[in-house]
C-alpha cells in the first residue's frame, strides 16, 4: 500500500535537520497546523500527514474495525515513520493525537524520541479524584447528539471547542472542518476520542515531553494538564496565555515558542 498517498503525507523544510510529525486531532486535518508550520519548518523537517478518514486521506483505506480504538491511528503513525524511516522524531499530537502518539512511542520507541502534548487529555470523563471535565452522562448526550444531527452538532460544538468567541472567524474555520468531515467515519472517531481511559498508558511514557494547555479550555480544564504532567516525570508543563483548545490557530506565536524553546531543550 502506498503510505503517503493513503494518509496524504507531506514532508517540507529543513532536510538534513530533527524531525517534526505533527498529528491531528478529532475532526481536523494537517491544515490546522498551518500557522505554527512556517516557523517550523525554518529549522526543522516537518513531516504532516492526514489519519485515514480525515482531509486528503485515501478514504477507501477506512475500516470502522481498525478506527474503533486508538491503536488505529497510532499504527498510522507508526506506518508512516517506517515508509520515511523517521529515527527519534519529535511527534506533536494535538488533543487525542497526543494519546495517539503515546501508543505509537511504546509501539516504536527507536522512531519517535520526545513528545509534544498540545491540549491531551487522557480521558473526558470525571472519575475519584479525576476531572476530566465531563459526566458520563455529558459524554453521551454529546455523542448521541453528534450521530442524530452531525452538521447540527458541529455548528454548536465547533465554536464552544475553539472558544475566542471575539475572534467567530475561528469557530467558523474548525466547524467546515467538522462539516467535511464523513459523518460516519467521525462518529467512530468521536467516540473512540470520547471514551477512551489512557490514563494508565502515561505511566509508560519515558520519553522527554512537554505538555501544551491553554489557560482556558472548556474540552481540557486545567486539571487535566497538571494531571498528565505529574503522570510523566519527565515532562514540562507549559500554560499559554490562549482560550480554546486549539492553540496552534488561535494563538499560533506562543504555541510555536513552546515548541521551539522545547526543540533547543533536546540538543
């Protein structure tokens, strides 16, 4: 199968320098990394790629099977560091995409070297002494809303995930991102991203990880960020002065200067 026609892989910049795979998150694709992507790409090889269902992903590729789990999409990750033959690469994961490269780093430890977590939670759902931010009864009404209206549920949601509701440009751009999204395909993946409990796999993670939230997010609260990073002993806590949970749109400066100042941590 050819890897990077089937998860649209693009590889730009710097090509003898470190590595950058940068992933995605729930209905998105690598276009929503398009404003960190300059500055990156200055110094680094950045390697973008879209999972099978997402933006220019070869669709056909799509099996609800493989997609029902987490697993699905870290050994996307893991079949595109071997087409490119990536060595100690820097994966930066936004939202699921950083529980996503956590299974991928455990899965090939020799290809991916540090870890970037821009607004992880490893579970949405409150437990003793855990507050993901959400009920289990939230969870449900959300996802039972998502599958009977799926363009409904994303105008709602889209601007509430975003937040900066002074800046609606942004809820607008990730709601037609939702919208292009298979309405099947992102049931399966929103309640793979919704259900899923990686809490106990952050125990595994050795790797150097910095860990991104924002100072306000209504899917990540702060708790979880202080959570993921007190699970990894060897990660940095990073607080951007941003709304929303996506950073790397609507505070794409402070997002790249994290990542950059945790790039020269690594020499």
């Amino acid at each position: 199968m050819d890897i990077r026609r089937r998860n649209n892989v693009n590889v730009i910049g710097q090509a003898d320098a470190p590595v950058l795979l940068l992933a995605h998150g729930f209905g998105c694709d690598q276009n929503m990394w398009r404003l960190v992507l300059p500055a990156l790409a200055e110094r680094y090889r950045v390697v973008l790629f879209d999972y099978v269902g997402s933006g220019g992903s070869d669709l056909s590729a799509w099996s609800e099977e493989r997609y029902s789990s987490l697993d699905g999409y870290a050994q996307d990750v893991v079949d595109v560091c071997e087409e490119l033959d990536l060595r100690q690469a820097v994966f930066v994961g936004h939202s699921v995409s950083s529980m996503v490269g956590v299974l991928a780093a455990r899965s090939v430890p020799e290809r991916i070297g540090a870890l970037v977590m821009v607004t992880p939670s490893p579970c949405y759902i409150d437990d003793e002494g855990y507050r993901g931010g959400f009920s289990a009864e939230d969870i449900e009404e959300l996802l039972g809303s998502l599958e009977a209206n799926y363009l409904g549920w994303s105008s709602v949601m889209a601007p509430v995930i975003m937040g900066n509701p002074d800046r609606p440009e942004l809820g607008q751009e990730l709601t037609n991102s939702f919208c292009a999204t298979d309405p099947d395909i992102a049931r399966v993946f929103a309640r793979t991203t919704f259900l899923t409990d990686s809490r106990e796999d952050l125990k595994g993670v050795s790797v150097p990880t910095l860990v991104l939230e924002c100072d306000q997010d209504a899917i990540a609260p702060r708790e979880v960020g202080a959570y993921v990073h007190a699970a990894i002993p060897s990660s940095r806590l990073v607080t951007l002065d941003a709304t929303g949970h996506c950073p790397q749109l609507s505070a794409p400066e402070a997002t790249t200067g994290a990542i950059l100042d945790f790039m020269e941590s690594l020499r």
